[in-house]
C-alpha cells in the first residue's frame, strides 16, 4: 500500500467484519461490538430479507407442488426452529465449556461451534 493510500485510508487489519488473525470474536470492553448496527435496524434487515425472499416465492412453490407444498410448509417451520434452539444449545455449551466465549461477543459463531465439535476440519 502506497504512503499516499495509507494517509488517505489508513492501514486495515480486518475487511467486513472478519478479522486477518483468524478470530472473531470482538471486545471493546463493555460487552458490545464496536461500531455495530442496532437491533432494530438488525431487525429491520431480518425481516425485510425474509420476506422479499420467501414471501415472493411462495405463491409459484405452492402452485408447483400441490398440496403437499401446503402441508410442508409448517412442517419446515417447525424444523428449522427446531435446528435454531439446538444451534442456541451448543453455543450456550461451548460458552460454558471454554471461559473465552463468555465475555467476548462471536460475529461468526457457526464455525467456532463445529470446530470444537468436529477438530480443525469442523472450522472450514
């Protein structure tokens, strides 16, 4: 990076919200991220994404499947909460199992889980 660039926009350790030293997890001393969104605007987001992405296809994936895609439907639903309390159960796990998840907030906790899990090949 040229002195020029680096005056301008100083020197990076991290690009969107991960780090170059492989952790993610994020102290500023008070518990919160720094420099963070909020949880409305993270709600906003949320639900916005939900549904422009589901909302909008329903009606064609009900058309094409029928019935049964009805039926489906709330099935799903109560899988993937189902698959949201567990993945809730392993974090609270691993917070109570390694001290060093306790007090830092973890952007990406997914990997974190399946490393502990599964070893080094759990993180990748």
């Amino acid at each position: 990076m040229s002195s020029e660039t680096t005056k301008l926009f100083g020197k990076r350790t991290s690009y969107g919200g991960a780090s170059t030293d492989g952790t993610d997890l994020v102290e500023n001393g008070n518990g919160g991220s720094k420099g963070g969104i909020g949880m409305g605007v993270a709600a906003t987001m949320l639900v916005g994404q939900m549904a422009g992405a589901g909302v909008l296809n329903l009606p064609k994936a009900v058309a094409a499947t029928g019935w049964l895609g009805l039926a489906l439907i709330p099935v799903l639903c109560l899988l993937v909460g189902y698959s949201g309390s567990r993945l809730g159960v392993c974090w609270l796990l691993l917070e109570e199992r390694w001290p060093e998840y306790q007090n830092a907030p973890c952007r990406r906790p997914y990997p974190h889980i399946a490393e502990r899990a599964l070893g080094n090949v759990g993180r990748y």
